[in-house]
C-alpha cells in the first residue's frame, strides 16, 4: 500500500499481521492465545505438525505440533533497504514494550522512494510538510533526523509516538530490550553489518551469476 509505517516498518503497524489456525480436533473453535510468534515460525511449526525434525540451521521455533517451542519472550524486526533507499533499523519487542535502534540517525524516516512517492497519501503528506501544515506526531515522520533509541509502552500508546528511551524511569526495560537485542544479532549472526559489496561477493563469487 505504500503507506509509511506500514509495510517494511518496524512498528506494529508495520508487523502486526492477523493469523487464524483452523486445526478440526487439535484447536477449540473461537480459542485465542495471545503468544508472540514471528513469520519465520511458519516453515517450522508446518514441518511439526508433519513429524519432520526441524532442521538446526532454521532461525523459527514451532508454535504448534510435537516440536513446539516454549513461548518466546521476544520477538525480533530489522528494516534495511527498500528498494532504492538504503537504511538500517532493529527492534525488539516483549509482550509490552519495543525497542528500535537506528543505526543512521543521521538519514530521515522520509527517505525518498519512487514507488511510495507515487501514492496519493505520500504526495498529500508531502505536500502538507513543505506548506508547514502538519502538526504534532504528524510531523514526527519528516523530522530531519532519527533518535539513536527509540523505546514505547505499546499498551500505553499503541501508535509508538511517545519515545521513552531518554526516560530515566525506563532505563531498566531499555537496558534489558537492549541486551535482548544484541544476543539476538550475535545469533544469527546479522548481515546488516557487512557491506553491500560485500554481500554481492558472497553471493555472486567474482560477480558471476
């Protein structure tokens, strides 16, 4: 839709997607379970509920079958590149709080992309930011820069508008998303740090394809 803060953002808005299991016999029709699943769960929990042993070097757990996994306590999101663009954002999320790190500050959460530029709500937000029309979270959007930390109480304000990073009273869940996080990057030994060159390399020895 190519709506900001929706597809490829790390906000709910963005992540948040609806899952319906329908499992005759295994799952009580109108049952809910509010445990924190991530889209990579998927191949995992499918070869679960098939008898076939996960294979060691998939990052998801099954949520459901023989193999299922113990609920995690966090899930994980990362945005780099989109399209032309290039960024590199984190977070981490409990059941409550998120966490976002950015890694350039430096670059706007406005970046130009053709594509979204093209939609009728980017070119009427656009629009409305140049005529200096857009007040309060409106105008968070086309802040020159980023926060490093970004840290939000999601039962409090489920639009992730009030940054509480900076927030002394917070410091101990800071501190904990953030080491979550960082574990989290050693694990699967996160690819976001090696350049794009780099990565072209590992991919296409010599450049050939």
């Amino acid at each position: 839709r190519g709506l900001p803060r929706g597809k490829r953002w790390v906000y709910d808005s963005g992540i948040q997607v609806p899952l319906i299991v329908r499992w005759p016999g295994k799952v009580k029709p109108g049952t809910s379970s509010d445990e924190m699943i991530c889209s990579i769960d998927f191949g995992p929990t499918a070869l679960s509920l098939a008898g076939v042993e996960i294979p060691a070097h998939m990052q998801g757990q099954a949520f459901m079958g023989e193999q299922n996994a113990a609920p995690r306590s966090y899930i994980f999101a990362f945005r780099d590149r989109m399209d032309e663009t290039y960024d590199m954002i984190r977070a981490a999320r409990d059941k409550r709080y998120k966490y976002i790190r950015n890694y350039h500050p430096e670059k706007p959460y406005a970046q130009r992309i053709a594509y979204m530029d093209l939609m009728p709500t980017m070119q009427e937000w656009r629009r409305l930011a140049a005529e200096d029309k857009l007040t309060g979270p409106q105008k968070l959007f086309f802040a020159d820069t980023k926060p490093v930390h970004e840290l939000y109480d999601c039962d409090k304000d489920p639009h992730e508008i009030n940054n509480l990073a900076y927030d002394p009273a917070y410091a101990d869940v800071l501190e904990r998303l953030q080491g979550a996080m960082d574990q989290w990057i050693e694990d699967i030994d996160d690819v976001g740090f090696v350049t794009e060159n780099q990565l072209i390399e590992r991919f296409w020895p010599g450049h050939v394809q």
